[in-house]
C-alpha cells in the first residue's frame, strides 16, 4: 500500500511539471501559472515534511494528519474559485461594456448615413 505522503510529493511533482509544460506551450498564462506553481511548491513542502504536517495537525487537533494535506487542497481551490469568480464578473462587465458601445456606434453610423441619402 503507497503511502499518502509518497503519493503527495509524486501528485505534487507532476503537478509542477504539467504546470511548467502548459505555461512553455502558451495554454496557461504567466500571471495564472504563479499561482499553480506556488500551491505545487506548497504542497510538496508540506508533503516533505511529515513531522511538520504531524505536528501542526496535533495543534489544530485533527486526528489523522494527512487529511491537513486535503484541507490545504480544499482551502486552495475556495480561493481559486474565488478569484476566477472576481475575474469573470471584470470580464462580463466589460463585455457589456463594449457590447454597449458598439451598439452606439453602430447606431451613429446609421443616422449618418441616413443624413448621406
């Protein structure tokens, strides 16, 4: 049976290079990609370091230590969704935005071709 924390660094070690691979291949953007690489490093951080994982879930008084490994999995992905939440309200506002003045124009093109004929 493979341990949990074993499976953790190799998750987190692909995780890093499907990162790095998508980034290199233009499909992930920069300011994007620095936050997958952070929660990759995190996560192979915290993996590695089984007494610190140990310790702080005996702090936090959670019984089975490598379940602080899927808290801090869970707690990432509330955030990121978070964030693209924020990033999709930017951007429907800016489509209607634009959407708007299109229309504008597209309607002050008419009238002066109206005034033309």
């Amino acid at each position: 049976m493979m341990n949990v924390y074993i499976l953790s660094v190799m998750f987190s070690i692909v995780f890093l290079v499907m990162i790095i691979e998508l980034v290199r291949r233009r499909r992930l953007k920069e300011q994007y990609s620095l936050l997958w690489i952070l929660m990759g490093f995190t996560l192979l951080i915290i993996s590695v370091n089984v007494q610190g994982v140990e310790r702080l879930a005996s702090f936090l008084q959670i019984e089975y230590a490598p379940a602080l490994l899927f808290l801090f999995g869970l707690l990432f992905c509330f955030v990121l969704i978070l964030h693209l939440t924020l990033v999709i309200t930017k951007l429907s506002a800016q489509v209607l935005r634009l959407t708007q003045e299109i229309a504008i124009m597209k309607g002050e093109k008419a009238s002066h071709n109206e005034h033309i004929h």
